[in-house]
C-alpha cells in the first residue's frame, strides 16, 4: 500500500502539497477545520453575490499551471486567467492618481507624470529588483533552508544586494519624491510585511509583476481552489471538512498522524501541516518539548500585522473604480509605524480596494457590484476589542470611500459581512490574529523562519505562509514545491512492517 500523509490545512500551500505528494506517489487526506476548502482563500457567498475572502492577485501563473501539469492536465481548460492593465491604481490622499503598468514606457511617462526628474531613478531601481528577483526568488525561493551552512554561502549575495536594508531604504535609493517612494515600496505589506523593515529582497515584486503579470481568476481566486481540489481528488486525495486538529501524535519519536477535536485518530507516515507554525508548534504539539520553537521563542518573534476586510455589494455599480484600487491616507511612515511598532489603532488609514465585477460579471447580481476593502490594522497585541470596535471601524471606512472615490456609497449597500484580527485569531487559528504569520523581516526569514522539514519532530513538514519563502500566493505554492526536495517518492517510502 502506498505511504499515507495527513495535510492540515487546505489553503494554498496545503492544496499544492495535496498536489505534489499525489503525484508523487502517496495517499493523500486533508484535513480542513472550516466547512469548505481555501484557508484564507476561501469564499463568501450571500444574497447572490460571490466575496474571495483572501487573495485577489495571481503573480506567479507558471507556478499553479506546473501543477496541472502534474497532473496530466492543462490549466487553461479550467482555469480562465485576466490580466490586469493597469496592474492597480494609487489614490494619494491629495486626489493624485499613479496607475502600474508591466509596459516601461508607459511606466516611465507614469514617474515622468508625477516628478519628471526620477525617471532615471526609476530605471535604475528595475534593473536592481531583476537582480534580486534572479537571486531571492528563482534560485532561493523553492530551496530549503534547513542548514546554517547554506545561509552563510548566501551571505554574500543577501549582502550585495541589500539584504540587510529594508525595502523602504532601498527604494528611497531611487526616488527623492515621496508619491514614488510609496508607489514603489508598499509591495510588503500584501505579504505581511512593513516596508520601513522588511528585507529589501523583496524588491523583488517589482520585477516578479512586470515578468509575469498580475492577474485575476475569472469566477474569483474560489474559482482556483475548486480547481486544485479537482486535481487532487482526481489522484485519490481525501478531503475532510469540519475536522480541526487537535494533536499531531507522535509514536518512536516521529510524527504518527493527527488526532481530531472529535478524538477520532487518522494515522499516517507523515504529516504536513499548512496551519500558522506558531499555531502548530504551541497547540498542535504542545505536550512535546521543543528545542528551537518554544513557546517564549514564539512569543517573541515578531508577527505580521492583522486586517479588518469588509465585503460588500451595492445596488448599483461603480463604474469609476478600477478593478484594483489603494485609497491611501495622509500618512505613510507613522501609519505604519502605529500598526507595526506601536500596536495602536490609528483613526486614519489607507485602503486596498478589490471591484472584481469590474471585470467578472459572475460574482454579482445584474446591475449591482460587488467588493471588498481591506485596511491594514495590528494584530491582537494591540489589545483592541473588536467585538465592540468593528461596526465602529466599518462605518470610518464606508466614510473614507464615501469622501474620496465611491460618493452615495451608504444608499446603495444591499449586502454587508466584515473580517476583523478576531476572526483571523478564532476562525483561522493565526496567533496573534496575524493575517500573515510572521514578518519577513530579516532574521524570520529563510534559514530563521521555521524550516520546512521541522526541527522539533521527524516526519513533519511545513508549507504556507509562516515557512520559508513566506507568505503570498507565489511564496506558500512555492513552500510546497520544497517537499518534492525533502519528502521521498511514495515507492520509495519504507514499507510498513
């Protein structure tokens, strides 16, 4: 009989795993605390209107097409892809608009548009993130970093390429105007990020959107997931919804499968888990002592901020509002300053707004839009109860929108649901109700984030947001791509006794 993993979690990351391991010769069961699949990703749908509930943005297609190519099969049949031109749209708080091109020249005549004398700044600052992208993504991304040793042959390049500067300095490098300095140094936070202190490789996304597009999956990103399901399923995979994990069980010192909330026991030769590390190791093995992620270790580390996300829909459509648009506030720096190092609710804020009946008529009724308004918040460290604060908050972001680019927006809302740091905390088990795991700053990144092959029990391995490479659709499809270098082919897996 072939060799059985357990997945727990089917976001991205455990949906790719599902994938691979499926096609690499092992029965496969996934385990899903929710009554549907997609973790952050899946879907909300109510008075006929369809709400993704996380991820809008697909960077890095050729990572999710090799997985229908595994399987024997082409994306394209059940996958339609858009790409976005422009990619997105900026609103500054003074009404001026920067929209992001993959085209150069129509990039160039964006910056020319804005400040005429940081053209070249701009060129320059494309040729440096090709070369980070070159390093960071397509020689690291997808290569584990269980040895120190590894870290150190890397050193050089992390180093050349400014590794040890945040994404903020380094494209303050480029740009002396303070428009392009957020145009261009925002890209973390859709990844959990804090641009005045995240590693500066992630200037990477720049060369990674221009390369591959941004694009949008017709029916929404729930289309996707449906989509992987109907890969794995279709290798024999098992998927159980309703089924939280209470224990990774553990027999002769390594991993022996899951045990549910319910008590029922699922045995397996190893297990995946696609849940928050800091999730898995404080809970899921809590009765097992830990020799690098303690529960002080963890507490110590430095979590990604939350989100507070509203869905919506109106009774009419907004036909000035691009597909993907960020309404942004007065403030930049001390914004992010309160959300990431003071853990203060700030009374401004700067918004990502996602209009997908822009280009997909699907997700909404005849004559009516649908969206979704995401503002970065803290986490729970911040100690704000939402329970009292969220109506409060939704209300200052209706008002934003309303001041800025949707006017009469109040009078048309026909169908409301909101997500706060809570539900991230309660529903998506994230500790601290981090939207995004840890940050990746640094030193929690490749070699210090928590290893994809565990360093505290044998025969468990780690995909999603919180393992290396980090977090973002690319990032945790990329975290599974890892267990083919780490998990053996089921036919050469031990056979049982």
């Amino acid at each position: 009989m072939a060799p059985h993993a357990v997945i727990i979690g089917s976001g991205f990351g455990g949906l790719a795993a599902a994938v691979r391991l499926g096609a690499r010769g092992w029965r496969v069961t996934v385990v899903e605390k929710l009554d549907a699949p997609g973790g952050r990703a899946t879907v909300f749908r109510q008075d006929g209107f369809t709400f993704d509930a996380g991820p809008t943005i697909i960077t890095a297609p050729y990572l999710l097409e090799e997985l229908w190519t595994l399987c024997g099969r082409r994306m394209a049949d059940d996958i339609t892809l858009k790409r976005m031109d422009p990619f997105y749209e900026i609103r500054f708080d003074d009404g001026t608009v920067f929209s992001a091109f993959d085209d150069l020249g129509r990039m160039e005549a964006e910056v020319a548009r804005i400040a005429p004398s940081q053209v070249e700044g701009f060129r320059r600052c494309i040729a440096d993130s090709e070369k980070i992208y070159q390093v960071a993504f397509e020689k690291l991304a997808d290569q584990p970093f269980h040895s120190f040793a590894q870290m150190l042959r890397e050193a050089p390049d992390m180093l050349r390429l400014g590794g040890m500067r945040s994404v903020f300095s380094k494209i303050s490098d480029y740009f002396t105007d303070p428009k392009l300095r957020v145009a261009f140094s925002f890209h973390p936070l859709l990844i959990g990020g804090n641009p005045l202190t995240t590693t500066a490789y992630y200037c990477l996304i720049q060369h990674l959107e221009r390369l591959h597009g941004v694009h949008y999956a017709m029916g929404g990103t729930g289309a996707l997931v449906t989509g992987l399901v109907d890969l794995a399923e279709g290798q024999g995979a098992t998927f159980r919804y309703d089924a939280e994990v209470a224990e990774i069980t553990v027999a002769d010192g390594r991993a022996s499968g899951v045990r549910l909330a319910s008590g029922e026991h699922i045995p397996a030769d190893i297990v995946v888990s696609n849940a928050d590390p800091a999730w898995t190791y404080s809970r899921l093995l809590n009765t097992r002592k830990r020799r690098r992620w303690t529960d002080a270790k963890l507490a110590r580390a430095k979590y990604s901020m939350s989100l507070f996300v509203w869905y919506f829909g109106t009774s009419r459509r907004f036909e000035d509002v691009y597909h993907h648009a960020m309404v942004l506030g007065p403030r930049y720096e001390g914004l992010l300053r309160d959300i990431f190092s003071r853990q203060h609710l700030p009374d401004d804020m700067s918004l990502y707004l996602h209009r997908p009946s822009a280009s997909d008529p699907s997700v909404a009724p005849p004559g009516c839009d649908a969206f979704y308004v995401l503002s970065p918040v803290p986490n729970l460290g911040s100690g704000t109860d939402w329970a009292a604060q969220g109506e409060i908050y939704r209300a200052q972001v209706q008002q934003r929108l309303e001041d800025t680019i949707m006017p009469g927006l109040g009078e048309s809302i026909i169908t409301s649901r909101i997500m706060t740091p809570q539900d991230f905390r309660d529903r998506l088990l994230s500790y601290q109700g981090a939207a995004f795991a840890m940050q990746p700053q640094l030193f929690q990144s490749a070699w210090f984030r928590p290893h994809n092959r565990s360093e505290e029990l044998e025969g468990l391995y780690l995909v999603g947001a919180g393992t290396h490479p980090g977090a973002g659709v690319p990032g945790v499809i990329s975290s599974a791509r890892i267990l083919d270098k780490l998990v053996p082919h089921g036919d050469a897996w031990p056979a049982r006794a």
